[in-house]
C-alpha cells in the first residue's frame, strides 16, 4: 500500500477518532454545541500562508534582546494587536544582558590552534550573513583570561565525574571540554565549577548533532561543522529571571543586587563551539583512551587527557543593563472580566529564530487574528484574554519571570490558566501541564485534526508512540490507553514562572518529532531552514493555532472552569509509587555494590591495565516514613472523587452560581506551593514539579524528595515527605471546602 | 586503595576459592590426591618464556594452508613431537582452496575510486610486510565480473533486508555493501544472494571495528584505516569441510562432486575491503538517509543508494586441489589405549596468525612438551592421548572436518572427549562444550590461578560478570551462582565436525577480554602486535596450558569419567523453556503488530516524507504440542539422576569394573544424534547444538525447534519437537540401561 492511498482510506477506519464530540468537559450540552461552532468558525481563519509570512517577516533579521530587531519586533507585535483592537501596551523591564567583548579560544601546546569561532554565510540561506547576529557564547559565563591542560569529561554531568574519579582523573585547575546534550547546557559548567576546573568548552559532537543524524546543512537539516549551539548557562535552577532582582520584577527603579551577589551567575568563563574547532583540541590529547560510550563521531579515538595540550580561553562580556520588552494584549472578558485566560510565546531569539521562537509567535498571532475576525461578528470572550509577547526568553526566561514577579499578587487572584508555546514543526503532539487539566487536553487532542494524515493528534501521537515502543506489554498499554496523558514540567520555556513561582495552572503545547535539525540557535535557525525542513507548508503552524486556541477558547468559554482533580491525585500517587521504587532499588543496588567491594571484584574484575581506584563502600540506605505522604495522598482521592461529583451536578444544573466556585478550581493549585520552596532554591515553590537540580530542563516531580534520595541526604528526604505531605494535605481540604460552596 | 595492593589483599579474601580440592570429580580419594600432585609437575613445566618463542617461530612466516610456511610448520611441529618420542605423523588431505588471481573493485560513477586492496607494510611490525603474504580476499567467493549500482545494506542480516524493503529498495541486480559483524561474514553474501544481489563488498566499518574502539594500529591494537579482514564465506552451516568432498575424508582417491555441485559455495563475487577504500563509495552514495542505528563511524551522513554511485567488481581465483597437512601426535595408554583423549588447535593462519592460531598452539605444544617431561620420570597416562595439529581450518575447518569424517568410525569407539583451543589473549577464561562436562571444568576453573590477580580464574571471570551486569537482580544471581557455566558451541573453530557430526563430546576453551584489537586475520595479526597488545608476557599462555592441560589429565586419569547428565537435562530443559516463550512471545508479538497494522498505525505514526511502505499482516502463531519433548525431559531427568547415584557409588567403590561403564558415559553424546539431520542440512547430527543457519558462528540450541519457530515454519517446528524427543529419550533408555551396567 502506497503512502498516497492513506488519506483516502484513513476516513473510513478512523472516524470514530474526530468526530464532533457532543459534550466538552466543563460545559453543558447546549453550551458545548455553541462552542464547538465556535471554534469551527475559528478554525476558518487561520491560513498556513499568513502564518508562514509572519515566520518570514519576524525572523528577517536578528532579534536577540536588547538589539535594535527586537525593539522593531515587538512594536510590530504590538502594532498588530493595536490595530485588532485589543488593549495592548509594550512593559519594559530592565535586565542584566551580557554580550561578548572578547572570545579567545586556542590550543597552546603541543600544536597551536585558534579556534574560528564563526558560523560562516552560505549562499544557500539569504540570512546566514546578517551583521548584528549574535557571536558564538554562551550567556552568563563569567569573565576569564586561563591557560591550562584540557580534560575531556564526556557530557559532564556528575556520573562523568565519578567514571574521572575511578581512574584518578582530577580536573582541579584544568579546562574541560564537554560534548552537548544529556543534561541542560547550564549544568555542565556547573558541575565543572563544582569539581575545580577554570574553565569549560561546549560543543556540539557529530554523533549527537551533526551528520550521524543525517545530511548536514543546508544539504540536510543537521549541524554542519561550523555550527554552534549558543545559549545561557545562568543557574536557572536556582531560580530564572534577571539576576539581579530575584524573586521581584526588575523595574526601572527596583532594587538590584551586585552582579557577584547573584546566585545564579557561575564563576568560570564557558564558550560553545563547533565540531571543526574542537576537532584539533580532541585530536590533540593523550591520556588514557575515553570508555568505550565516551567516544563521539569525529574521526579518531577519542582521549581523556590531561597531558600536553594546553588550551587558552580568554572571555570577556559588555555585563549591560537592557531594556526588556513584553508586549501584552488584553480583550476584556464579557462576563468574567476578572477571570484571566493567559497566552504566551516569546519573541526574542539567539539570532533569527525563524523556529525558536517565531514558529510558535506566529501560530500565537494567527490565533489572536482569528479571535479578533471572530470579535468582528460580535461575539466576545466571556473571561479576559490576555495574550503576552515575552521578551529576553533566552537569557534566562527574563521577560516572563519579571512580569510574573512583578504581578504575582494580581496574577494569583485572576489568572485562570497559563497557556504556553515555543518553537514548533512538523510531527506530533506533546503537552506538558498541570494534571487537573488533563480531561481539558483529552478534549482537544482528540478533536483536532493532524494536517499530514488525517486522523486526530491524539490517533497520530498514539500511533507513533506504539511503533517507537519495542515491548508487547509496553505497546498493548499504549493501544488500550485512552486518554491523554499531560507530561509533567521542568523548565526551558517562559510557563516556569507562573507553574512552579506563582501556582498557576499551566501548559506547554507544541508538535514535534519531525522537524529535527541542528540549527538551534544558531544562524541557521533561519526562513530557509525552517521552510525547508521544519515545517515546510506551515501546516503546523496552523495545527498549534488551532491545539492553544481550543485551550484558550475553551477555558475562556467554559461554564464551569474543567479542572480535575482526581488526575492530579492519580499522577502524584504514580510519583509516590515511583519514589519508593526508588529508594529500593537504591537500597538494593547499594547493598550489592557494597557486597562486591567487600568481596573485591573491582579490584578483581577490571583489566588492571586500566590502574582503576576500586570504589569505597557507601553508606547503607535507610527505610524512611511514606505514610504521611501516603496519607495525604488518601485525603486528597477522597476530596477530589466528591468533588467530581460536585463538578458534574454543577454542569447538569447549568454551572448555577460558579464564580466562586470557579475561583477556588483555578486557584487550587496555589495549595501546593509550600512557603520556604525546596531546599537551596526557595524561588522554586511548587512541591510537585520543578526542573532537576542536575537534569536543568529535565523535570524532577515530587522534587524535593527525590533530589535528597538521588543525592542521598536522607534525612532531608524525610523531612521533605512531611513537607510534602502538608501540601497535598492543604489542597485535600481546600478542594474538601470548595465542594461546599 | 590503589592497583598495587591488590595480590597481597586478595591473597586472604579469595583464599578459600583456590585452596586445593581434596576431591576431583571422577575420582576417588587417594587418586585424587596423585592427580594434584601430577598436576603440580605438569604446572612446573610451563614457561612463558618457552611459548613466547614458539609463539615468535611458528608466526615468523605467512602459512596459510598450501604455502610453504604453512608445511614448514607442520614439519617443525613433527619434529617436535618426534624428539619428544610421541608416535606422531602427518596425516595429509587434499582439499579445494582458492587464492586470487584478479581482484578489482573500482567506482564507476558518479567519480572513479579505484581500491588499494592492500595492507601496507608498518615500520613498527618486521613481518608485516613479508612477501608470501596472501592478498586480501574472501576464499570461496564466486568469480565474477560484475558492474551494477551499490546500496548499503548495514550488517547485511535478514532484518536489516525487511527494513530495506518497508523503504522499497530492492538490491536485486546490484552489489551491496556490508558492515562487518553482528553475524558470521559469510552470512551477509549469502542473504544478499538469497534478495538477488549480483556481488558483495564487506568492509570494516570504524564504529565496529576501528578508532571507536581505541587507537589504532601501530600506536594501538586497534584496527587502522588499510586493515582488511580475510575470511572464508563458504557456507559452513551446510557443511564445513572440504566442498567437494562433504561427508567424507578428502584423501586422495576420494570420489569428488564438480565445484558447481558444492552446495556450501556461494554463487557472487564478495570481496572484503578496509574502511580507507569503502569511505569514498560510501561518501558517493545517495538515494535515502540510513535509519539512525545503521550509522557507522565515518565523518559523514551514510545514504542507503541505489543512485548515481556504480561500482565495478572483477574477481577470480585459482581454484587449487591442495594439500592439507593435520600433524596426528599419540602416546598410547597404559591402562585404556582404546580410549582416546583428544586434543587440538589449528595450525594454518590467513597470514602470519600469531594470535590465531598460533598463540592457542603454543599453549598446546606447551602442555605436550610439559607431558613429555612428566614422562621422563616414568609416569604414562592411563588412556591413549591424541594431540592434533590442523591444517585449514581458516578456509572451512579442513583439516579437522576430513579427519573426522575418514575416522568416524574408529571416534564413535574411542574418543573419550576433543578438547578445542585456538587463538587465546590476556584476560577472563571462556569454555563451551558439552553440558556432562560441566562439574569436570567446575573443578579445573576453580583450581586455576589468574596470572594477573591471583585468584582462580573462575572468581576472575564471576567477577567481570557481576561488574559487566547492570541489574541489581543480575548481579545478586551472579554472585550466589557457584557452580561454572559451559556455554553452547557453535561453530568458527575445529570442534564442529566432532560433537555436531560425530557426536563426540567436546570442550573449546581460552581466555579473551583484555587483548581486543583489529588484527583479526589481517598481516597485522603479527607477533609484534601479539607480544604488545595481546598477552605481553605469555601469561595467559601459561594459564591456557594449565587449564586445557588439567582437562586432559583429568579426562586421561579420571577412574570413571566424569560426564553428570544431570547438567546436561537441566540444561537441555532450560532450551525447553526458551523455546516455549520463544513462540508466546512470537505469538504476542504477531498479535499486537497484526493489530496495528489494522488499526492503520504504521501508516499514521510514521512519517510520511520516508514513504515507507506499511508492513502486511503475518499469519497467527499456532500453539505446539511441547508434550513430547517435556515428557522425554522428564525420563532424561530420571536416568540422570539414578546414574549419578551408581556413579557416585563406583567412585565409591574405587571404581571397579570401569571400562565398560566409561564407554557407555562417553558414547552417551551420540544417542542425541538424528539420523537425517537438521532439516536442509543433514550434515549437523546434533539435536542439541548447531550453528545457526543466518548467524553462522553464533550457535542455536535445540536448533531444528528453534529455527523453524524463528523462521515461522510451525509444521516443521512441530516435527523437530517430535524428532528432538525421540533423541533425548534414546538417551535417556541409553543412560538407564547403562546404570545397570
């Protein structure tokens, strides 16, 4: 059967997948029939073709904060929604931004080599050649003028570290050089920091983002070996934002901490480079050979070092105050004006961003477009919609965390939902969220139709993540499975703010899995890249108009605000399961381990040759108390069953006397949040999902007691199962009172 | 603690694993006690120094089977065993082995690369650049002279042809091209020839078998750019052995069949080739990107082809008669002449060999001389000893294979065991063999020191396995699992003729893990490279004496042999098991993938850019009756059981009336021959042990079962289960009858 027949003979088998749904979650049945013409109507305005000119027009020129493309692009933005007609204004805010002054990079010994440090023009791409991109940096790196051995360390996360420490490797005064990828870039100058180096290089190995992925650009999409990955290594896991005014809105007059007061600044210079400037410096070292899933792609075996190669890094930054422009688009709303239905995607990238970040401002304008075509016919939003263009993402989540910070206080008496996008291309769905807000995306996922296949988001990511899976168990799950499962968030984009600061409930929303490539930010994130392997058609484009704009116009719309608690439970009771999982097997894992040292097979079992240090016994892993956090847990099934029920009888009653009612179901999640937020990062508050203290975007649930298992600290462990417990505890009776009103 | 402590520290944690055994398996107590003294003289006489220098002779010179080298080493090896007054002489087969006449293999278009096909002489390595030295090729190639379009078929498996056909690329016509490994080289021609490939390229690809392993040749052990691995294609798993000549003795009047009626000759031209000449057809091909895991290691994006790249492959060869030259050494047995202990390695290397075989051979002239010695002081072993120096094992197991095949008769009466040896280097021991044997190696691996740790060489092993396993689970079964483990032999060296043809119960023993390298049947496998990257010092040598040494002794003094069948049914029944989730599993999985294909998802989950074509439907899997071969398990069980009682008791009872009883255990092993063989290759007698038909080397156990269930033939895995049975209850009659005896 041919790839052309499968439109055709999709409609018959898959029907049943997208037809129009009789009923929405929160919304009684008349309502919901008015609602799906709605979003019908909706869907007519949107156009490929406008969202790709929107593409184009934003990323013609670079547009990183603080540049003069980013001023013109948020007054463009901000130009658009004026003459929409909705009540838009640009909030400046005023952030520490640092750009290069001087980037150094070379290899002094046992053969000198001055790394380039420049992506070049191709004739290919009109844009690649722009003056005022960005340099190749990494934003935040401390200043640094060093001169020392270089020692490889793999990804340089910690489990790097410990293979260095077995074979008496110390990187105490070195450089290291780090492959991207395995962990958020920001953490591997940290962990560096941590162990002693003076300095760190990043860059992009081929077998993880070059031509082991496929053809290398502009032949294929993936980096070519002039490409670099620029980025911010602020510590945002201690918190995002300006560094200078944490856990407030960095205003023109707020008051700023000293740059070496900040927390989340690092103390050692880092620079990103390509494979061909790294390429000499790997060639060049000795030392022992790397362990066997060490090496990368380029062509010779790899070495650890320290021996005769000698790197000088000399950075240094302009550290400026700059100007941070969100632009904020307001529609009262018609009968909840008080009731806010918040939409973001930022507008500032590393050089062009035609995908990261204005794939998905574009899809973000197109539906703001449509909703004001429908505005034009006379109707109106029944809760405020608040559309917000963020500045300084990429730093740091500036723009967002500074508007949060400055008004968390309005914005958890107000806002509803927090709907978030970034870049976008071709593939399948993925959502992320608060998990009472699992029914919401089940209803849209299943309701919107996939551009390239026909059949519902839902059937196609379901579809895909059947094939992906190898196991008969794993794939019959996933067949059986029905619903829409919400990961769950860690950070990378601008929802970290209002979900793990502030308790809004949030999502993140994009399609993906289709479009890879190696031009993140690089000059290559350009039109031309992303019109001819991203998302080339924009359909997609279009797909995530329609996915975020069912999310806003539903909760907007909704009678009853369609919050579930009962999947919340559900999945933190998964966490709960989980984390004992976890303890045992670290318990059982250790106990083994301690057996085979005691039993001397390191020393035994390992080529001596290889001159290991033989690991020393750990301490043994105690038992500690779940059953507060169990109990909770009870508590919580308990309250978020009757209140189901509660919901559901509101809904038949046609959703009588729902603003306070509405208001607890949104606030809800403020309950989790626990006043001295997690041990060592107290900006981070919300007790279920921050992003890992290690893993940087990877999210880490339940954190605060996972992390202090991972990291061993049992009895914080303890201490933060009560704390945990509390909160769980304080949302049971919260939602315990809220079905009584 | 650092690797300097270790013996010391060893010394009084491991003492209780190599304390000497008061008892050995097979005999009783005061013999026992004599065996560990004899086996303390034999240890004596072993130098490392001594097969260092056999080592550096019999590898001086090319002596590959026809050349000159190749008889001087029989010659030498004869004149060894004469001066040491064994009854020893040539035995001499004439065998067909072709040698290159022409080799060409040149890119066409879109450019013109035309190969070296030359491994350079390296001033590190005196004999790398010999003259006598044969070219690189594949013995047994078709000639051919063939142009066609090239497509890159990865490791050239069954699997990777289902993934080229969901692509819709058929190689019929073309010549493909094949990474090296993951299954048996002569496996991938002929799956090219079985999809209608007209020629075959195997290269070596750097991921595998190069710089991703280490540094390469010279400067490491690993495998340069100009390496080439020789190696025979012929179609052993049809039959080794002389091709015109199959299932019997290729003596001189031998009846021969034509060359075109061999049915273990393939009909393409293939040619192996190193990864400096693949890189620029490689680099040439387009037509679609690999699939991620087909990547190898060369600095740029693999495309599968066809395409504008055609290459152009001349080949042909002397297809000579030569002679094959088995050095047959005996001592006859001064209690039981009539029972032979067997023992051998070849002797003919593709080039120079001194890794293989030369470094298992010196191993064994070692323990010959050392057995030479021990009779200088009046001892004589109890039962006949043959020590056997093959000829041509490289093209297709000649030498052994004629040997058997001329002998059979008189070894289905007399050989007690064939103990197998080949190439052998630094690290943890290996044994296969012939499950009743188990208990005997037990006792051998826990009575031999490692030479680097000193401990015995079965705690060293456990140790690497513990550390080798990730799961907790895995490492806890280690650990509590004292008894050693045979693995199941396969094929790739001398045993195969006799345990899968002859049914003579058989062990192939060496040590391996810690000198891994490139020089595989390349001139780069030199004693330069042997006596630095292998086993610099011999070491290894020495323990390879001993413990091949020990089992020959053993088997020589044993007062009733020690086979326990009780190993083998457990061992057997473990098979049965595999098989049995073998087919659930192949039923699952039938059934998940039938539904999604129904429910469209590979049409809808995949992307349709890649235009892969959907998968069809495959028939259900049926349920087989497994009660036969279960009920057969259980009498085996039984007769094992009870025989080990009378055993235990003759132990006992010193072993009186012996000779009788010890024919019946070693002859045991042919009762679990079929007569007709394994479906389509009535060659492999043996019910429990094959090579497998698409792995070649890698073995399959309960091989007629177990491929047909593979191949999805369920009538014919239905009648192996029934034809299986029908072995092992012969068997298990055969050892209940023997208990009476």
């Amino acid at each position: 059967m041919l790839k052309k027949l499968f439109p055709i003979l999709l409609l018959s088998v898959f029907n049943f997948s997208y037809s129009q749904t009789k009923n929405i979650f929160g919304f009684n049945e008349k309502d919901a029939a008015t609602q799906l013409s709605l979003e019908s109507s909706f869907d007519k305005n949107l156009s490929a073709e406008n969202v790709g000119a929107t593409v184009k027009l934003l990323s013609a020129k670079p547009h990183h904060i603080g540049s003069p493309g980013s001023k013109e692009n948020a007054e463009y933005i901000l130009s658009l929604y004026k003459k929409w007609g909705w009540d838009a204004q640009i909030e400046t805010f005023y952030v520490l931004f640092p750009t290069p002054k001087t980037r150094v990079l070379e290899m002094v010994s046992p053969t000198s080599y001055k790394a380039i440090l420049k992506e070049p023009a191709l004739k290919e791409d009109p844009t690649s050649g722009q003056s005022g991109q960005l340099p190749t940096y990494n934003a935040y790196s401390a200043d640094g003028d060093v001169t020392a051995d270089l020692v490889f360390v793999n990804y340089g996360l910690p489990d790097d570290y410990k293979i260095l420490d077995q074979m008496g490797i110390s990187v105490k005064g070195k450089i290291v050089i780090a492959k991207y990828g395995h962990s958020w870039r920001g953490t591997k100058p940290k962990v560096a920091q941590e162990h002693g180096a003076i300095g760190c290089i990043i860059y992009s190995d081929p077998m993880d983002d070059g031509y082991f992925a496929g053809d290398v650009y502009p032949k294929g999409p993936f980096k070519n070996e002039y490409g670099v990955q620029r980025g911010s290594i602020m510590d945002m896991v201690i918190n995002p934002g300006d560094p200078l005014t944490p856990g407030i809105g960095a205003t023109k007059d707020a008051k700023r901490i000293e740059k070496s007061e900040a927390l989340n600044i690092l103390k050692i210079p880092v620079l990103p480079i390509s494979y061909h400037d790294a390429k000499p410096l790997l060639e060049a070292l000795d030392g022992p050979n790397v362990p066997a899933n060490w090496q990368g792609g380029l062509p010779f075996a790899y070495h650890i070092g320290p021996g005769k190669t000698k790197v000088h890094l000399k950075l240094a930054f302009n550290w400026d105050i700059v100007p941070c422009y969100d632009v904020i688009a307001k529609i009262k709303g018609a009968k909840y004006p008080d009731e806010w239905v918040i939409r973001g995607n930022h507008q500032d990238a590393w050089v062009n961003g035609a995908s990261d970040p204005i794939s998905g401002q574009a899809a973000m304008l197109e539906e703001a477009k449509s909703i004001t075509e429908l505005m034009k016919t006379g109707w109106k939003p029944d809760r405020t919609l608040v559309y917000c263009s963020w500045d300084g993402e990429e730093p740091g989540l500036l723009g967002s965390t500074e508007w949060v910070e400055t008004h968390q206080k309005e914005l958890q008496e107000k806002a509803v939902i927090y709907i978030n996008t970034d870049g976008n291309e071709r593939g399948f769905i993925y959502a992320e969220g608060s998990h009472a807000l699992e029914p919401l995306m089940d209803g849209i996922v299943k309701n919107v139709i996939d551009p390239q296949t026909n059949v519902s988001i839902f059937e196609r990511r379901k579809a895909k993540d059947a094939l992906s899976e190898n196991s008969t168990d794993g794939r019959e799950k996933i067949i059986n499975e029905n619903n829409f499962k919400l990961d769950a968030m860690g950070s990378g984009s601008d929802y970290s703010s209002f979900i793990q600061h502030a308790g809004i409930p949030s999502l993140n929303l994009g399609f993906g899995g289709e479009g890879s490539g190696g031009e993140y930010h690089s000059i290559y994130d350009s039109f031309y890249d992303f019109s001819t392997f991203k998302d080339p058609g924009f359909h997609y484009g279009v797909a995530l108009s329609k996915t975020a704009g069912r999310a806003v116009l539903r909760m907007s719309q909704a009678d009853i605000l369609p919050f579930d608690f009962t999947h919340l439970y559900s999945t933190i009771n998964g966490y709960n399961e989980e984390l004992q999982s976890l303890i045992k097997n670290e318990r059982e894992s250790t106990n083994i381990k301690n057996k085979m040292i005691k039993l001397n097979y390191f020393a035994v079992g390992e080529d001596p040759k290889k001159n290991l240090i033989s690991p020393t016994a750990k301490s043994e892993v105690p038992y500690l108390d779940f059953s507060p956090l169990q109990n909770a847990l009870e508590d919580l099934k308990n309250s978020a069953d009757h209140l189901k029920v509660i919901f559901q009888d509101k809904i038949n009653k046609n959703g009588g006397n729902s603003i306070a009612f509405n208001q607890l179901l949104y606030q809800a999640e403020q309950q989790l949040l626990t006043e001295t937020g997690l041990p060592r990062r107290p900006w981070y508050k919300h007790s279920i999902y921050a992003p890992g203290f290690y893993t940087g975007y990877g999210v880490k649930t339940l954190p605060g007691i996972r992390e202090a298992i991972e990291q061993r600290k049992w009895q914080e462990a303890q201490d933060q199962i009560y704390a945990d417990a509390k909160a769980i505890t304080k949302l049971a009776n919260y939602l315990k009172a809220a079905a009584l009103k």
